[in-house]
C-alpha cells in the first residue's frame, strides 16, 4: 500500500500501481489499483479487500529494506469473513488486520514523518 505514496513523493510524480493478488483464505483474484495520494479501488465489485499487515521487532530487524520486511508478511483477504476463517484456521500471527482506508490511514501517519520537513 505504501510503495506509490512512498515513492511517489521521493520521486515527486505522480504514480499509480496495480497489484493482482489473490485473496490468502479463499484463493479468490483480486485487481487492486493504488494511486500516490493512497486512493484505491478494487476491480471486483463484490470484493471488500483486507491486508494483514504484520508486526515488525524493530530490535530484531534484519531485512533489507523495510519493504521487503512487510511485503514478504503481508497478505490480502478477499473481505473480513475469509479474513476470519484463515485465523481461525491457524494461530493469530503478530499483526493487524484493516480495511484498504484504514492501511491508507496509517501509511499516511507512519510515513508523514519522512515528508514533514523541507529540504
């Protein structure tokens, strides 16, 4: 979610993404466009994606690059009921859980702080 907000304001351009996914619990596709201003829209209508967005032991960090830490952890649900039954299936990973506008929320105020002074 963060990569086109991210980048887009590193690069100062406009960017827009697509991620073709699949949904963790169901196997279901999804097309999730993401847009710099972390704007998004699912192509399947019927569709109310979540993003499990993982815990991360800063203490413990050794990836290289805080992208591959959250993309390599980070799944998609096609909507909270297979969301929930993939939980109940396994034991609750270290994480959260959130709608699309709640990862666009907390991007924008983990991130703001990269952006918030002037050259």
């Amino acid at each position: 979610m963060a990569a086109p907000f991210v980048e887009g304001r590193l690069w100062d351009r406009k960017l827009e993404v697509e991620v073709s996914t699949r949904c963790a619990q169901s196997g279901r596709e999804m097309q999730i466009h993401l847009d710099d201003d972390l704007r998004w829209s699912v192509r399947e209508s019927e569709a109310s994606p979540l993003l499990f967005e993982p815990e991360i032991d800063w203490s413990l960090f050794r990836e290289p690059t805080i992208v591959h830490a959250y993309c390599a952890h980070s799944v998609f649900f096609w909507s909270e009921r297979e969301a929930r039954e993939f939980r109940a299936d396994r034991r609750p990973p270290a994480g959260m859980y959130l709608t699309l506008d709640q990862a666009a929320w907390s991007t924008r105020l983990a991130q703001g702080a990269l952006f918030a002074f002037p050259e």
